[in-house]
C-alpha cells in the first residue's frame, strides 16, 4: 500500500525519502515523477487540484490518485469540514479505483457516503457511490461487503412496486425510483464478472469475515445474488462461485445436514451440472439426498425430488441401470403419497383437493387454511424473484392425477417451470416468479402496508393463501399486458392448467381497476382447458363455483352457445348476444347464491380469455 498519500504534503521531502523505502516500487516511481515535475504545488491548493485534474483527464491514473489525496489532505489541514470534502472524496476514491489502489479507495467511500452530502443525492447518484464501494470492497479482498451491497440491490430492483428505500433526506419521485431499480439490476449484472474473478467455483470460505451470525448473513446474500446469477448462462461461472462459497461456509457453521445447506447444494448442483462438473453434481445431490431422508423421513414423496437430479446426472454419465433404479424408487414414493390415500380422501368430500376452490369476497378462507403440499417453486427449476427460502417461493404441489406414472412432471410447480421455459423462449423476455404462497397473516401484513394503493387482495381473499396463484415477473417486474410474453401467457397458460384470475373489466377486487396481468392461478389442466371451451368469459371466479355444473353440461355435451342463457351462472350473468364476448348482468335482483351476490356493477370493455 502507497503510504504517501495518506500522510499528507507537510513531511518534507527529506522525510519523504525517508520513508521511500517503505512504498512498493511504483508508488516510488508515481511519487517521484510528481515531486520531479512540480515542487511548488505542495502548499498551493488551486495548483495540487489543478494538476489532479489535469493528470487525470489525461488517463494518468497512478499521479492523478498520488495528487488527489495531497489535495484532500492539503483541504483537511486547512480546516474543511468533512461533509464538504464528501464529493471531493467520491472523486478521489475513483481515481484510486481507476489507478487499481482499491484497498485505498474504500475508507473514502465509507466516510464519503456517510456524509450528510450523500444523504442529499437522489438516488442513481448514491448508488454509483455504492457500486465503487462494492467494486473496492472485492477488489481488495472483501467479497463480504460486496455481496451486502450487491443483495441489497437486487433486492430493490426485483421490488418495483414497493417505494424505493430512500437513504436519507432525499425521497425520489416514482420515475427516480424506476430508473434506480433499472439502474441496481444493471449494477448487479456488471458485478457478475467481479465475482467470477474473486471466487472459486468450487467453494473457499478462508476471506470469509465477521462473527458467526455476520458470516451467515453473507453466505445468505451469497446464495440470493447465485441463484439470480444462475438464471443466464453467461454469469454461470459467478453463481458457480458464489454458490460453492455459500455452500461449504453453510456447511462448516451448519453441518451438513442443516436445511440452508441442503438448499443451498440443490442450487448449486443444477450450475455445476450446466458447467460439465458432473461428479461434482453428483456429490451434492447425494448429500443432499441423504440430509433429506434423515430430515424428512425415507418415504418423503419430497425426495424424489433428489432421486430425479441424482438420475439425471447418472443418465448424463451413462450409467442407465443406477438411474432407472432410482426412477423406480421415485415412482414408487409417489404411488405411497399421493395414490390411493389421496384417493380416499378425495372420494369422500368430493373436492378435497381443491385446485378448483373459488376464492372471491363471497368466497373467502378462513385465517386457519393452510394447504399441506407446499413445496419450494425453486426445487422444481422455477426461476425466482426472491430468495428461494422464503414462503413467498413456495407453490402447492397440487397433483391432481394419481394414475400417471411420473407424477411429479404434472405437479404446479413442473408445469409452471415449463410454461415460463415456452414463453421466456417465445418472448425473449426473462420471466421469474414473484410470489407463490402467502399465509393469512403475510397477506395481512401486506394489505396493511401497501393495500390503500390497490392491487393488494384482503386477507381470505387472496387465491396467493391457496398456494396455486402465482405472480409472474418479466425482467425483474410484474407482467404487464403489453409484454410479449403476456400474449404467450394468454395463448398457453391453459394447457399447463394455468388461468387469468383477474381478467380486464372483472370486479373481484376493491379499487378501480383490479385488472392483474401478472397473476395467474393454478386449476389443473382439465379445469383450464373447460374454462376456455364452456366458461363465462372474463368471469374465472364464477365459473369455479359452478364448476359441477359446468363439467356436468360438458359431460352432456351442451356448450354454451352465444346469445343463450348460461345455466350454469347463478346468478343470473348471461353471455351476451353481440358475438363480442362481452358479458351483462341479467336480473340483478333474481338470487344472491351466486359469487357477485346480485350487487354487481356491470363490467365494462371488452374481456380477454
Ligand atoms: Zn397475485
């Protein structure tokens, strides 16, 4: 490190000889050339800042950063007080950076962007502030501090609708905020490299810093900016790195068995299997597979999820009979779990699956409702918005055909993966699931922080309680209806046994318009595929709660036809006679069975399906 800065312009050059043989070679070299080319601009401010400047537009990084910090040095001898050196230390600590002095750069920017100067930029500004600070951070070793910085930024990008977190006096209008989330995921994006170059792919913990819970933390970003990174084949090799420290820090605090660790190799393992590091892959799905059956219980139907990866890297290998073993085992799990139990139950009450339960203001669930198959979207290769732990990344499993030999494939989950596959490849666009399961209480909380704006169902009104609806991201916020891969939706949700719950015009929800583009919920094939042939257009939560009466008119061969009552619709809605597929209430007086309770206002436009 170049020591001469930092002690400042007073030492005479006498001392500063002195000390030459402290300083590397090159800060020998930068110093010499700045004392050799102008002595007099020791005690001249005007003249150190003018020739800072001057050396650094000329690209003269190395001198430019040695006459910086004799300028701020110079500054602070004088009296300046730290906050208006704020911007002065920003620029300084950039010209370190740009001089490859990163270990240099850091203590400016922390005291840079502590400063109540920073608190006042808007936001795009502070976070440029921020990104050198990560960029320093790693470049000196400190990947810990980069992967705060980064996480955090990943975080607000993936968060559009939530205001952004303003860091101190200045609150940034709704446009300031969209172009900084822009901004933080573009900033994530360059950081791929940065990580690639810091960070094994195999895993090393040793510049790992802090006290247990500290180091936790970070191993817990460190998964969080993988798994984003594992989402483009060109950052591969980042997520590798990032994963593979995330994964042995996790196992040296938690064990191997510890549920963080299983989760954190069952991302890792699908990049090192993308990467060509199959025994490597192998490896983790079998200590994975192992934790789980110890965790879970041997007849789990969840670990067929590990005999799956476990055979498909045996399958990439060439070795058949290990994987159609283990394919075995796993259609037998699934026969157990969801066979003839299942069943039973279903017999009993009919519909005690219920991935056709209506969920509605006349439809609501009470705070106890809970479904029993949640499973990790993440296991099943969904792209996530979020941190793969969290509830919010859970759907339901929600197998609805005990008969079909590879039961998993026809899960939510594996349904919804493929439906995203189809339509990020149709659309070009990036498309990551943003919230799956909400219990009762996070719907609460949710509705009572951002409900006043719209868009926020109730709790007990929301289909998120269910664990079938999902919300659907397309590069890094909620689907809109202009985006290509909504048309995909629109066209092909259905047969994955998806359906817009919340169509143009409909009235299901409190506010003006509780249009969703973004929410899609989950019914089963069979369900979907009756809504587009027999349904009432645009009225998804009615035709659930008629949903016998529906099958039974298909099952009779009666369809609907334009301009003749709907039986089926309770509550008097007929389809309209102009061919346009417009819907007008009937009789709004004749019954309250139905969903809309007579209480409707006419729906108004046009419906998509
Ligand atoms: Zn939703």
């Amino acid at each position: 490190m170049c020591v001469w800065g930092s002690i400042g312009v007073t030492a005479s050059i006498m001392f500063s000889r002195q000390i030459f043989h402290f300083v590397g070679a090159f800060c020998v070299l930068a110093i010499a050339y700045a004392i050799g080319f102008n002595v007099s601009v020791h005690t001249n401010d005007a003249a150190i800042e003018s020739r800072y400047e001057t050396l650094a537009q000329a690209g003269r990084y190395r001198a430019a950063a040695v006459y910086g910090q004799r300028l701020l040095a110079h500054r602070e001898r004088n009296g300046e007080l730290p906050n208006s050196l704020a911007p002065l230390k920003a620029q300084v600590a950039q010209t370190l950076l740009d001089a490859y002095r990163p270990a240099d750069a850091v203590p400016l920017l922390e005291t840079a962007l502590a400063s109540e100067w920073a608190k006042g930029l808007s936001p795009i500004p502070y976070a440029k502030l921020e990104h050198a600070l990560a960029i320093a951070s790693m470049q000196s070793g400190d990947y810990s501090s980069a992967v705060a910085i980064y996480a955090a930024f990943l975080r607000i990008a993936g968060d559009e609708v939530l205001p952004l977190h303003s860091h101190g006096n200045f609150s940034p209008s709704a446009k300031e905020s969209h172009d900084a989330a822009v901004y933080y995921g573009k900033a994530v994006a360059e950081a791929a490299v940065g990580f690639a170059d810091a960070l094994t792919p195999l895993g090393d913990v040793s510049s790992l810093t802090g006290n247990r819970d500290e180091r936790l933390k970070t191993l817990a970003e460190m998964s969080e900016l993988g798994a984003h990174y594992a989402l483009g084949q060109e950052s591969l090799y980042s997520a590798a790195g990032l994963l593979a420290t995330a994964h042995k820090g996790r196992r040296d605090i938690l064990g191997d068995d510890d549920a963080d660790t299983v989760q954190s190799a069952m991302i890792l393992g699908p990049v090192y299997e993308r990467l060509g590091r199959l025994e490597d892959a192998e490896k983790l799905y079998l200590k994975a597979f192992h934790a789980q059956e110890k965790r879970i219980g041997a007849n789990s139907p969840e670990l067929s999820l590990y005999m799956k990866l476990l055979a498909g890297v045996y399958t990439a290998q060439g070795r058949s009979t290990e994987a159609e073993a283990l394919y075995k085992l796993m259609r037998a799990l699934f026969r157990d779990a969801f066979g003839e139990r299942r069943y039973a139950a279903n017999q009993k009450t009919n519909r005690s699956f219920d991935v056709d339960r209506p969920v509605s203001p006349q439809f609501v669930l009470s705070n106890k409702y809970k479904p029993k198959d949640l499973v990790r979207a993440e296991r099943y290769f969904v792209p996530l918005s979020k941190s793969p732990n969290v509830d919010e990344m859970k759907v339901r499993l929600a197998l609805d055909n005990e008969a079909e030999v590879d039961a998993e494939e026809n899960s939510l989950p594996a349904r919804l993966a493929r439906l995203i596959s189809l339509c990020q490849s149709e659309a070009g666009e990036r498309l990551s699931l943003r919230s799956g399961y909400r219990s009762f209480n996070t719907q609460r909380d949710l509705f009572a922080r951002i409900g006043h704006k719209g868009r926020v169902t109730p709790p007990g009104m929301s289909e998120h309680q269910l664990g079938l609806a999902v919300d659907i991201d397309v590069n890094g916020r909620l689907m809109r209806q202009s985006d290509k891969s909504y048309r995909c939706f629109e066209e092909n949700a259905f047969r994955f046994g998806f359906i817009l719950s919340y169509p143009p015009g409909n009235n299901y929800l409190p506010g003006e318009d509780s249009f969703e583009p973004w929410h899609w919920r989950y019914v089963s094939i069979e369900t979907a595929r009756l809504y587009r042939e027999v349904g009432p257009v645009g009225r998804p939560q009615e035709f659930l709660a008629s949903l016998e009466c529906y099958e039974k008119q298909a099952a009779n061969g009666v369809f609907p036809i334009v301009g003749e009552r709907d039986v089926c619709l309770t509550s008097g809605v007929q389809i309209a006679d102009t061919g346009q597929e417009n819907l007008v209430p009937a009789d709004t007086a004749k019954t309250d069975k139905g969903i809309s309770g007579g209480k409707v206002n006419p729906p108004k436009g046009a419906f998509l399906n």
